[in-house]
C-alpha cells in the first residue's frame, strides 16, 4: 500500500478521499458504523466543494452542530417541503454546503430527518453526503436489525471503521452495542476483537441492509505507517473474502488527515 496514490491522468496529485471512495456527481453517499463517520464527511465535504460542486450534507440520526457549520448553510423543518426550499434558497443563496436537518434538539445537536425524504432533496446538490448511523464515539460497533436508517436514494454507502478496536476487548469502551457485536461476530464479551470480527461487524452489520443496486465500500480509519497499517492490511483482506471489494485506509480522525491509502 503507498500512501498517496497518484490519480490516474493527473500526475503528481495525491489521491482524495472523495476519489478513493468513488464518489461522483449525483451520488447519494451514506455513512454507516463508526469511528470516523464525521469526519470523513466533513473532509469529503471540503473536497468537493473545493472542486467546485454543490454538497448537501443530511443525517438521518443526529449531528453536532459544530460540525453541521464547517460545511455550510443549515437550515431546518419537520415538513419535507418547507425543508427542501430553504435547502434550495439557501444554495441560490451563493452557498456551495448546506446542512438539513429537522430541528435543533440541544444547542449543539441536530436532529435527522427521515430517510424516506433524502430522495427528494437529493436534485438540490451535487453530491448528498448523509450520516446515517449512531455509534455513541466507539470505533467500531454492533448493528442492531432497526440500524442503520439508509435512505432508500442511496447510490453508495460506506462501512466505516476505526483500526483502534483491532485486538481491543469486547466492552462498551470499545464498542457500541457490545452484545449485539457478539451475537454477529461470535466474540464474547471481554475478548479481543479479531480481524475477522471487525470485517464482519462491517460486512455482515453495517452493510447487511444496503438499498437494491446501491455500491458499497469500507472505509477503515485511524491508519498510519506501521502497527496499525499492518493491522488494517490483515483486516481488509478479511472484507476481501466478504466480497467487500473496495476498502480504503484513511488516517482520519486526526485533526491533519495526511493519509488516504488504497490496498
């Protein structure tokens, strides 16, 4: 693996993450798992925006407001309708990120919409990035049957997982829903989370309930040179064997991303 791979076409550029997930011009592109939804959002955000597109950025769970602000405009309502024209207002409005959501439940959270509307706000942008799943800030986690709420509109959706659960034990330090990442994995609870654990907690949760023709990816965060590259090689030839064709490495979450790998 090397890290900035080079596009091809465009010698000397080091490879987006936007570009290493596959991510095109009307997309609807759905994050699921945890540790590093946010944050591959936000970074995905900037990229295309930086190109010059349009990104509407949707959760259908919650997002923090802090973050909601670092993409663009955010406006909110519990009516469809009214949603989708201040989504549209605020984009003619000379913003290129809007943030939707269907009201504040604190000062710093904001709360999803319903996954079913997505298609109806998706013609507003460019690219529509939506957070669509809660992981309470584990790296990596167990999906319930009701999880994650996917929009029907989704054209790719993203398992994301951070390479610090590797070899941690199963607990709720380490994991959101613990028993249920037992029951799918076969790791008790106290013991080490394995490779092939951590592929299936993505595989076989986070991607169990993709939309009918929708892509799919893996997004593994928290990699850098080193132990926890080695560890995420081990990991992704496990999404391998899953059919989990596309995984990409990324050293996010950190505050300066300076890695985006593809095996």
């Amino acid at each position: 693996m090397s890290k900035g791979a080079q596009v091809p076409g465009r010698e000397g550029e080091v490879l987006k993450l936007h570009e290493a997930l596959g991510i095109l011009p009307g997309d609807v592109t759905s994050f699921v798992g945890a540790g590093g939804k946010s944050s591959a959002i936000l970074i995905i955000a900037e990229e295309l925006m930086e190109e010059g597109k349009t990104v509407l950025a949707v959760p259908t769970t919650k997002m923090f407001t802090n973050e909601a602000e670092k993409i663009g405009s955010l406006v909110t309502s519990e009516d469809a309708g009214e949603l989708s024209s201040k989504a549209k207002e605020a984009f003619s409005g000379g913003s290129s990120g809007v943030v939707v959501g269907s009201g504040l439940l604190s000062k710093n959270r904001l709360g999803g919409v319903e996954p079913d509307i997505v298609s109806s706000l998706a013609p507003l942008a460019d690219v529509v990035l939506v957070e669509a799943d809660g992981s309470r800030r584990r790296p990596i986690k167990g999906t319930a049957e009701y999880e994650p709420p996917l929009p029907d509109a989704a054209t790719l959706v993203v398992a994301v997982g951070n390479i610090g659960a590797f070899g941690m034990p199963v607990d709720e330090e380490h994991v959101h829903r613990p028993e249920v990442f037992s029951e799918l994995t076969g790791i008790d609870s106290g013991q080490s989370i394995t490779a092939r654990a951590f592929a299936l907690a993505l595989g076989k949760g986070s991607l169990a309930r993709v939309p009918v023709g929708a892509r799919t990816a893996a997004l593994i965060t928290g990699v850098h040179p080193g132990k926890s590259m080695a560890d995420a090689s081990v990991v992704t030839r496990e999404l391998w064997r899953l059919g989990i064709k596309k995984v990409v490495l990324s050293s996010l979450p950190d505050e300066s991303p300076g890695g985006v790998w593809i095996p």
